[in-house]
C-alpha cells in the first residue's frame, strides 16, 4: 500500500507549530518465566512450545503472579524517580484478537505500580531535558501472528494466519510519558535521547536486554501540533512498533511534516493509528479510531492485589545499580572529558567496551582513543554496532599496552587491530604473524637518523639554529626508512639529540 | 447410622448403591465389598435410572473401573487407604479432566478434551476417589433449573417433571437418585445449595478460596467456589477435607490450614450445640416464601433450639439489594471470562469454509455454540462494563457487595452463624420459569449474599413441604474460615431430624 502523504518541510513546520509528544515504551522483561504461568520465555524456540494451559487459555486455568516481574517494575519505576504503588491491581482489558488467548489481556489500568516520575536525558550537544513519566505498568505480551496471503501483512485480506503462543504472556512494562512539551524543533532528537536513556536504564538494571531489533523493547510514538502560542493540544496520531531509535526521530519528524502539511491546508489531523515504514521512513494510515475503543476495564478477578511492602521498595531501591546518567557524569570525570566527548562516546555506544577495556588494564585516554577512531570508524564502514566488531576488550586493552610500552606506534597499532577483526588471533599473535614490531634496536634507529641527517644537511641546519618544528621532516625520513616500524616520538628525540638541540 | 450399616444382619450386602460414603469406605477398606464391586453397583445403577434422571452428562465407565482396580490392588498390598479410597463420585462437568471430555454444559465446548486436570480432579484421583463421570449442568453454570444445559434438562429424581435445581442439577439429582454417594458442585450464587434443597441432598459452598478453583471452568471469578455435595453431612465434610486446601495454581486459593470440618461434622452428630448463638435473617421470609417451606425452616428452628443454641434474629437490610448486584457481578466477568470461546483454538468452530475472516467465524461460532441464557448474561456484563456506564452498575454493585459483606460482619459478631430457607420454594415444574428469568432469578435469592461476602454457607434438608411433598433445605452461613461451624450445626440438624422421622429424608424418595 503506497499512499503519498503531503509534507510540508521540517522548517516550515516549526515555524508555524509547537510539537507535542508522548511517548508509550513497551519492554519485554527478561524474566526466565511467564508473567502469570511458569512457561519459558527463550527466544527462538518452535512454536508454540513453550505454552501451558494458561498461556494458551484454556478454560479453567488460572494466572498467579511472577513475583520477578513485579520486583523489575518496581525498579523500573524506583529508577524512573516514580511513587510505587502501596497497593495496586491488575485489570481485564477486554478486545477480540486471535493472538490473545483469553481474549483480554491482563494489563493494569488506573492502578500502575508505578507513577509520576521523570528521566532526565542527555541531548547531542549535552543539555538535559527532562522528560516527565506519567506510569509504568506491568502487562502480559500477546502471542505473534503471522498472517500469510493479503497485501498488507495484516490480518485482512489474509488467506490463513499462523499463531504462536510463545509470546504470550511474556512480562512486558509499559512506560508511559506524560505529554512532552517545549522541545520545539527538537522534539525528534528528544524523543530519541529518551527512548536512548531509557533503554540504557533498562539495561543497567538488568531487568531486559531491551534489545529493539528483537522486539524486546517497542515505542509507540503519539504525536500532535498546536499553533505556536497555543495552550491546547491538537489531535494526536499513534505511531505503533516503531522499532530502532533512529525510527523514533524519523517517524516523529515525519508526522510533525505530515500533520503540518493537514493543518496548514485548512484539514484537520484524524485520530488514529498508524504504522511506520522503516524503508520509506513515512506513516501509513491504520485502524481509525472513529470512537475511542472500549475496552471495558475492571479489576482482574483471579489476581490478589500486588501490595509491595514499604521495606522491600526501600532495599530495593538501596540495591539499584548506578543508573547511565551518575555513571556517565562519573566517567566524564574520570577520563577528564567534555560533555561533547562524553555526548560522542555515548552516541557511539562506547562507553562499556571503553570500560571494559579500561578494567582490562589499558589507560583511559588509549582506550577512548582507539573506541572512538579505529574501531568506530571499522563499525561505522561495516554497518554494524561497536560491540559486534570481533574484537573483545581485552584485546584492544593489548593494544593499548603494546603501544604505551614502545613496542607498537599508532600506525602499526591500526594494522594489529586490523589482524584481529579479520581473525588472525590476538594481538600478540598479530605482531608476530605479520613482524609488526617496531624497531627498537637503538643502534639501528641511530644509524637511521645519522643516514637521514646526512641525506638532509638543509634541514639539519635548520633545526640547529632553533627551528625544532622542521625536525618533522627529518622524522618522516626516519620512518620512511624503517618502514614505519620505528617509534616517532623515540626517533625525534634522537634526532634532536644527535642535533645538539634541547627538546 | 453405623459406620458399618452397609452389612445387614446376616452378614449379607445391602444394595451397595444405598450405603453413605463413609460406609462405602468402610466396607471397601475392610474388604466387605471390593473397589470395584461397589463401582460396577453404581455403573449398573446409573444404567436403570439415568435415562430417566439424566443426571450425567459423561459416563467414564472404563476410567471408573481402573480407578476401583487400583483401589482393591493398594488394599491387597497392604497399603493404607484413604477416607474416601474407591467412594464413587459424580463431578460435575465444570472441572477439566485430562482425556475426559469437559463441556459445561454448553455446545461451544462439545467435544473438548482438556489436556490437563483440574487441581480439584488431581485431588479426588490421589485421595482414591473413583469418578463415574461428568454431571449435566446449566450452561456455564448459568442457571437455576439445568434447563440451561445445551444437552438437555435433568430431572429430580422425587418427581421427574420438575427441576432438580440448578446450576448442579445433575450432581445433586444423581445422588439423590442412588447413582453416586458423592458429587462436586460448583456455588456462584447457590448452585450447589439450591439444589442441594431441592433434591433433599447436602451441598455446601465453602469459604471463597477454601477449594482451588484451578481447572474449574470460569463463569464469575470472584464468586466461583467449588464445593461436596453428598447425602449426609458426614459425607460431605470428608469429601471437602480430600478437595480444599492452599493451591499455589489458585492466587484466590487461602494459605491457610483446612477448617477441621471432619471432626466438626462426627461432633455436631452428637446433637449437642449448647453455648452456639444462632441468627435468623429477618430479611429472608415474607412474599414469595412457599408456606411449606417456612414451616419447615421454623421446625428447624425450633429444633436447634431444642438442641441448646440460642437463637436471635437479625437484620442484614443491605441483602435486598444482593440480587441486583449479582445480576451485574456475575454477567461482568462472564463477559470476560467466556470470551476465550472464539471458536479458533479449541472447541466449536463454526463457518471455517475458508472465505470468511476470523471474526466471522468467532461470531458464528459463538451465536452457534452459545445457548440463550449465556447469551444475556454476556450482553449484560458487556453493557455494565462499558464506559460511562461502569461506575453506575459494575462500580455501584462493588459498592453494595462491601455493604453485604460488612452486614454479614456485623451479624458474626453477635452470632456464630445464621440460618435461613436455602431457596424460597421447593422444586418448580420444568419449564415453568424458562421463559422468565426473573423468576428463575428468585431461586437465588437466599443463597447470593454468601457469594458475595465469600462466606462458608451450607444446604441440608429439613423435611417435606406439606403442600407439594418436595424437600425443603436449611441453609446454614459461616464465617469465612468457618466452615467447621457448618458442620457442627449442620451435622446436629440432621441427627435431629433423622431421630424424628426414624430415617433419612431420602428414603422417602420414590422408586425410579
């Protein structure tokens, strides 16, 4: 289905309204069971496997609560600075769909665990904004259908569909922003900052690997314009699944255009859902929802309430990790870096192998340096994340040593790292394999500054009157020589040396 | 009645159908009658009768029998038997049973085999209980009458042309009938009670949470409470003693010890109950009570005064609206509870000829598979749960099911339980009130408040109405985690009435 939706450019756009956003994360739990039955939740396995008879919803069974669910989303919520429910319920949300076995499913609704929160995030050129969390609910995942046949991938117009239950069931944590206003222009870049955040949050608290390619973490994106100066909202669209972060600036972006396009030609915005394209980068239109669905909340019956005692939310909260942002300020720190550096490592997604590196024995300045040129530049050229270059840690932290003891220069250094991710070993391995060592054998390098010397009286000449700056050619002559196997910094000070000139 | 009366005087078996549960247990543990003797007795009973009663939805003959086998194999070896080992039992088909069919009494679940037991089923196979078969039931439980049920009414076996009560119809007609000394009911607002009353028999919903309700196919969460349904009190309370109990399978299940209803049971048959205070609800008598009826809840009355309780009479004004909030309770979660019954994974599935959608087909299937009464009851929940409409009825019911729940507290602490009529009249006609569920709804109106509050409530009959000659039942209500109380009044009622009359209030029954 190819619908051309009339934009109006992004500038334009903001000229003339004020974004308002919100924002609807839903996370898959890493619990190694169910929300309410004991089924596994491993990806991959086959269909429908890994299903009960309450997962399946066979009549007479009954949910009892994963009490690990409970304990993520209450970190969750204690990590988003969010109140934690003293007594709380589940609920019923009822709808027809075939890959929901009971045809409702157990969600919560005006009693979240967890509410009134916020998270600061991190925009590129370091500023905060502070995005205001209005719940963090706990829910169950539905199954996953395939529908074959039909144009659309939709359940309409296909010939059969294919359910798998695995899913269902699976704990997820719904994470809910109240409205985010006055981010202007840079409503795309902070939903991306927030979904960013909050997937690191996520992960440091090791309750989910809040993977986005595998559906284990998923935002959908409400979107609405106001005339620039006015109070009230407009009518939002709800952008489902969108599923990468970079997704998230675009399909904010582009229905600020669309919406914009709607309103400056006199139409109105229709409330409804819609899907975003990860190819095109554009919405298509999905169900419109011409009245609010009903989906006839009320209390789970065959759930006791979730009452968290007040002593277990407070030791809970006494045992929360360091969260990404008090680490990140930390490491700023220590590493004596400007927020800019610091925006750039974290764009990059850096900052656990530049840790894991350090904690491998290299210095930090060598870590960040070769995390954030080589190997960036390598992941960047490959298309692939930093972390899935085939290079550990403790390789490049060998990297590092070989170049702090002398053994290896920056040149050399790039080409043992080059050995490594097209598999010939480790770094040690490297060296010998291609003799990648540099010459440290004075009396070889002594002899190749005398002969570069002689071969450059002008420039020798030049450097003993005090022009230390031109000593450069003279090293590069050195290099040259020994085939780039040599130590700069050793060869300039003994050319300086052999010159008479104090370095 | 002896623990051994299944032994006449020479020695010889009486009809092993007539004996009580604990009788049967008795001779089969001493090898008076084999497991399987005492099977086949009943299989050949329900055989003669059933065709006439209908009282079984499902008979498991061959599972019934191996069951019995293993029963006589364990007593061969030595091994100790339970209370109840080889004690046939009528289950009512609300509880799934693995390889046996399960229906609820509905068409959208013919043909069903469950995959797994029900935690109530697990407990009746560990405890040596061989289950004959499945009983008819109203549809989804939804009913006072069995007239709901997809496969046909039940008839009570004291005059086959009217109800046996309803929703567990064919439980408490086979027993009262001879085809089993034990069944299992299911109670939302008196399903076991009611016609527990109307039979003659004994039913008893225990305290909500007291029997897991895992495997028992949902028709209101919050009200459902299995519970034994039997011929005498003993009966019943060894019965509940094998099926309650903490399942960690149930989060409503209670963590908490099993009320001691056996010994309860074996002290109120004693007839003593010197010391206990016993309330009459004022609100359950008046219009619409059946003469008889109230006569003989004041002979009952006047019995346990005779006995030695103290009786005083209470008011609960807040149960005149019990009626109204049920009718919203109840259709709100079975809106929910039966929507899984889609037609796509298990069950009826009707209009799958490949050119219509999934949502076709669920229509067509549930319009196909569901009978009238369900039906209503999924609009009607559908309706109160609806926006703007949930504060005025499923919100204002919550309201009133507090107020009942704090009358009820306030009665138990002056009283330690209170009695009533179980149901207003005795059985009606079938058919006479099928067209008006008003009417039909009446048939629950003394049973509902213990629902709602989650109470303990037992119905045990306390003689003929003189008008019509049908049973009457006395309900008896306990506090929560009461249910021993139950017992205890219970058990001495009915030694009461037995000295009086000189015999159970089934012998009277006719031959069928």
């Amino acid at each position: 289905m190819t619908v051309t939706e009339e934009l109006v450019s992004y500038e334009d756009a903001l000229a003339a309204y004020d974004p308002v956003m919100g924002l609807e994360v839903h996370v898959e739990l890493g619990t190694k069971t169910k929300m309410f039955c004991g089924c596994s939740t491993r990806l991959g396995a086959e269909p429908n496997s890994q299903t009960c008879p309450t997962c399946l919803g066979l009549p007479g069974s009954l949910p009892v609560v994963n009490a690990t669910g409970v304990e993520s989303a209450i970190k969750i919520g204690l990590a988003l600075n969010c109140e934690i429910a003293e007594w709380c319920r589940f609920a019923r949300k009822n709808y027809f769909y075939p890959d929901m076995p009971k045809n409702f499913q157990t969600s919560q609704y005006d009693e979240p665990i967890a509410f009134n929160g916020y998270l600061d995030v991190a925009l590129e050129d370091g500023e905060t904004f502070r995005v205001h969390i209005e719940r963090a609910h706990m829910e169950e995942d539905t199954g996953k259908s395939t529908h074959i046949g039909g144009a659309t991938g939709r359940i309409h117009g296909a010939v059969h569909s294919l359910l798998d239950y695995n899913r269902a069931g699976i704990p997820l944590i719904e994470i809910v922003t109240k409205p985010i206003v006055g981010a202007g222009s840079r409503a795309p870049e902070v939903a991306k900052a927030y979904v960013t955040e909050l997937r690191e949050l996520i992960r440091a608290l090791g309750v989910s690997e809040a993977r986005m390619e595998m559906g284990q973490m998923r935002c959908d994106v409400n979107l609405s314009l106001r005339p620039n100066g006015s109070e009230t909202f407009g009518t939002r669209s709800e952008t489902k699944n969108v599923n990468s972060l970079r997704s998230v600036e675009r399909a904010v972006r582009f229905e600020i255009q669309r919406h914009a396009a709607l309103l400056a030609s006199g139409g109105s915005v229709v409330q409804e859902t819609r899907h975003f394209h990860e190819d095109t980068g554009s919405t298509t239109s999905g169900r419109i929802k011409e009245e609010a669905e009903d989906y006839r909340y009320f209390p789970e019956p065959d759930l006791v309430p979730v009452a968290p005692s007040r002593e277990w939310v407070e030791e809970l909260c006494s045992r929360l990790p360091e969260l990404p942002r008090v680490r990140r300020e930390r490491l700023k720190a220590e590493w004596d870096i400007s927020d800019h550096e610091m925006q750039s490592v974290l764009n990059a997604g850096a900052i656990d192998p530049i840790v894991a590196t350090i904690d491998a024995g290299a210095p930090a300045d060598q870590a960040r340096k070769w995390w954030m040129g080589e190997l960036a530049r390598r992941a960047n050229e490959d298309g692939v994340e930093l972390t899935a270059l085939p290079i550990t840690p403790v390789q490049v932290a060998r990297v590092c040593a070989l170049v702090v003891e002398g053994s290896l220069n920056d040149k050399l250094a790039r080409q043992v790292i080059e050995g490594v991710l097209v598999g010939e070993g480790d770094p040690d391995q490297v060296v010998d394999k291609r003799g990648l060592a540099v010459v440290s054998d004075e009396g070889a390098l002594g002899t190749a500054v005398d002969e570069a010397i002689a071969g450059n009286q002008a420039v020798a000449e030049k450097i003993r009157s005090g022009k230390v700056a031109a000593a450069g050619a003279l090293v590069g002559a050195v290099m040259k020589a020994t085939g780039g196997k040599a130590d700069a910094a050793r060869v300039r000070e003994l050319i300086l040396e052999k010159l008479g000139v104090q370095s | 009645m002896n623990d051994k009366a299944g032994v006449d005087e020479a020695g010889a078996m009486a009809d092993l159908t007539r004996l009580t549960a604990a009788e049967t247990a008795v001779a089969i543990a001493s090898g008076e009658a084999s497991a399987v003797e005492v099977a086949k007795a009943h299989l050949d009973r329900i055989a003669a009768v059933d065709e006439k009663v209908h009282a079984f939805l499902h008979i498991d003959t061959e599972g019934a029998l191996r069951a019995a086998e293993a029963v006589d194999a364990k007593r061969a070896q030595g091994e100790k038997l339970g209370p109840l080992a080889g004690v046939p039992l009528a289950l009512k088909d609300i509880f799934t049973t693995e390889g046996v069919p399960t229906t609820v009494g509905s068409k959208i679940l013919e043909g069903w085999i469950p995959p797994y037991d029900a935690t109530l089923t697990k407990r009746l196979k560990q405890a040596d209980v061989v289950i004959l078969g499945k009983t008819n039931m109203d549809e989804f439980a939804m009913g006072s009458s069995t007239e709901n049920s997809a496969y046909g009414p039940t008839g009570n076996p004291w005059d086959l042309t009217r109800i046996p009560g309803g929703s567990g119809g064919g439980s408490a007609a086979a027993l009262a009938s001879f085809q089993a000394p034990l069944a299992i009911g299911t109670d939302t607002g008196g399903s076991i009670r009611q016609p527990a009353a109307v039979t003659g028999t004994v039913g008893v919903k225990p305290t909500y949470g007291g029997v897991s309700r895992y495997g028992m196919v949902a028709f209101s969460s919050s009200l459902d409470q299995g519970g034994p349904c039997a011929r005498t009190v003993l009966d019943a309370a060894l019965l509940h003693e094998v099926i309650a109990g903490h399942d960690p399978m149930d989060s409503t299940s209670i963590d908490a010890p099993v009320p001691p209803v056996v010994e309860a049971a074996r002290e109120g048959r004693k007839g003593d109950v010197r010391g206990m205070r016993i309330g009459v609800v004022k609100e359950f008598a008046g219009e619409g009570y059946q003469a008889g009826v109230m006569q003989r809840f004041t002979e009952s009355v006047e019995l346990l005064r005779e006995l030695g309780a103290e009786i005083v009479e209470v008011s609960c004004p807040a149960f005149d609206y019990a009626l109204a909030a049920y009718y919203l309770i109840a259709p709100s979660e079975c809106s929910s509870n039966l929507a899984r019954f889609d037609g796509l994974r298990y069950g009826l599935r009707v209009g799958d000829d490949g050119t219509k959608s999934a949502e076709d087909v669920t229509s067509l299937t549930r319009e196909a598979g569901f009978g009238p009464e369900v039906k209503r009851r999924i609009m009607l929940g559908t309706y109160a749960l609806s926006s703007g409409y949930y504060d005025a009825y499923y919100g204002s019911a919550q309201k009133v099911r507090t107020l009942i729940t704090r009358d009820f507290q306030r009665a138990f602490g002056d009283v330690d339980v209170l009695i009533s009529p179980t149901t207003p009249t005795t059985a009606f006609p079938i058919g006479e009130r099928a067209d008006d569920p008003m009417a039909m709804y009446l048939a629950d109106l003394c049973t509902i408040p213990a629902n709602l509050a989650g109470n303990a409530a037992m119905s045990l009959p306390c003689g003929l109405a003189p008008e019509d000659g049908l049973p009457v039942g006395l309900q008896i209500i306990a506090p929560a985690m009461a249910d021993d109380r139950l017992y205890r009044v219970g058990a001495a009622v009915e030694a009461g009435f037995v000295e009086r009359w000189g015999h159970p209030l089934l012998e009277e029954a006719p031959a069928l």
